[in-house]
C-alpha cells in the first residue's frame, strides 16, 4: 500500500531544502546520506560536550537517548519530552510564520523541521535542521525552568504586537539560543545555537566573545547577527533564573526597553548582496 503523503514537501525552504514528511503511521524513512550526515554530526559534537555544557544538558541528553548512528523518529522524542514536562515536537516544513512558532512553543510544542543540512554544508546553515532542534535544543527541553521559560515566551509572543516580537527576538536569542550559565563546576553553554555548533561551542567559552551578567533588560537590547560566531553572551547566574523571569512582567521589560532604545551592535553589518543584473 503507497502512503498518501509524498516523500518530500512541496515547500522548499529559502536555501532549497525540502522537508520530509511522515507517512500514515508518522514515521520519517530517512535516506542513508541524511542519517550517515547525523553520524559524522553526532560523533562531532558528542566529543565536545564534556566540561563545556551544563548537567542540565546532559541529563536530558542521557534522558532522550538519541541514536548516534541514524536521524530519530520524532514520537520516541515525545515519549520522553511528555513524561519530563509536557511538551513534545512538532513537525513543520521548514521556515515558518511567527504566529505559528509562538502558538506552536505556548502549547508546549517544539518545532522540528524535518530536513537536514547536507554534508556540504556541515559547519554552518541559516536555517535550523533536525539536527540543531533535536540536538541543540530538545534535552533542555526535560529541565522545567527552562521548559517553563520556553512555553511562556511563546504564550507572550503569541499576543504581542509585531515591534514587541522584534524585542522578544533577542531575549530567545540570548537564552535559548546562544546563553551561559555559571555552575560550581565553572562556566558552561544552554543554548542550543552553540551547543549545536562546533565553532561557537568553542568560541563561546573562549577570552574572545565578551561575557556580561544575564540582564532582560539589556537583552533585549542587544542586536545579533545570526551569520557570525557571536561577540557577545550573556551569563546566567543558575538556571532556575529563568523559570524566575518567566514569572516576572516580562513584557514590562520589553516596553522599558523599547524605551530606552537599542545597544550599538559589536560588529559589522551584514555585506550586502550584489544587485542582479
């Protein structure tokens, strides 16, 4: 009997890649290039981990059990997800709508799409893959501060204005995505934009980036760039700090910060493109 769904969406992300979808059962037939493509990932990233992410990370890495040699299935993701804090992943073609990320994240549902860079293109990719959401970010994902702190933002994004979003962009960029966090054990990475990165795994503890106390406030008011190693983190105190803000007026803080206005960015701009002809 042939699936009803195709093989690959008929939405193509901006760099060409396609999504794979499931078929009847949700089940994901990842060719052998995609899961040879996760090995050299994992194998990788694996080897870096240790004394550079929090315990945090690892405990919910050891909890999902991925597999090293092959891409998982996104149910043996919820199982364990669910029974930790009640979230599982969702499925998406590739890049999607604000609207649809912030109602996917409230209702305690991470977005997962379903393709993964090719080998060309190990190092660095724009768009996130399988491999950073399920990797980089789906073993905080057990912890319940930062499960907390994750559905409320999504909660806050879902009803805020389109120039708030803006502001709420860099304070997911400076936690989720690329945050610090200090432990007893000395200085170590939550966010899975570097934890999924080789080279910003090893930049982002180095005397090269500048590192300053978490503050909201002043989170929000950072600009980034999301085509370089960052020049800038910010520092947790402990990572019950966040299930701490996402008790607090949030929001408020995104207004005061609008207020106040941005930082002057720590690099240069983007080059721009050169005009077709």
């Amino acid at each position: 009997m042939t699936s009803s769904h195709p093989t690959l969406s008929d939405v193509a992300s901006k760099t060409g890649y396609r999504a794979r979808l499931p078929d009847d059962n949700g089940f994901i037939d990842w060719p052998d290039q995609d899961n040879a493509t996760w090995q050299t990932l994992m194998q990788r990233q694996l080897g870096m981990l240790e004394g550079r992410v929090c315990q945090e990370y690892l405990d919910g890495l050891e909890r999902l059990a991925l597999p090293v040699d092959r891409i998982p299935q996104l149910a043996d993701i919820d199982r364990v997800l669910h029974a930790a804090t009640g979230w599982q992943t969702a499925q998406v073609p590739a890049l999607i709508p604000f609207d649809t990320f912030f109602e996917l994240l409230a209702n305690r549902r991470f977005p997962v799409a379903t393709f993964i860079r090719t080998p060309e293109e190990l190092d660095y990719l724009k768009e996130p893959d399988i491999f950073h959401e399920i990797f980089g970010h789906c073993p905080m994902l057990t912890n319940p501060a930062f499960a907390e702190f994750t559905a409320t933002y999504g909660r806050l994004g879902l009803a805020a204005e389109p120039k708030e979003r803006v502001y709420l962009a860099r304070l997911y960029w400076m936690t989720v995505e690329f945050g610090l966090v200090d432990t007893p054990a000395g200085r170590r990475i939550y966010g899975g934009g570097i934890i999924s990165s080789p080279k910003e795994t090893l930049h982002a503890l180095s005397d090269v980036p500048e590192h300053f106390p978490f503050d909201p406030i002043e989170a929000l008011r950072t600009p980034y760039r999301i085509d370089i190693l960052q020049p800038l983190y910010y520092v947790l105190d402990d990572l019950s700090r966040l299930h701490e803000l996402s008790q607090q007026d949030i929001m408020g803080m995104v207004h005061r910060a609008m207020e106040l206005g941005l930082h002057e960015p720590r690099f240069e701009p983007a080059p721009k493109k050169a005009a077709k002809a």
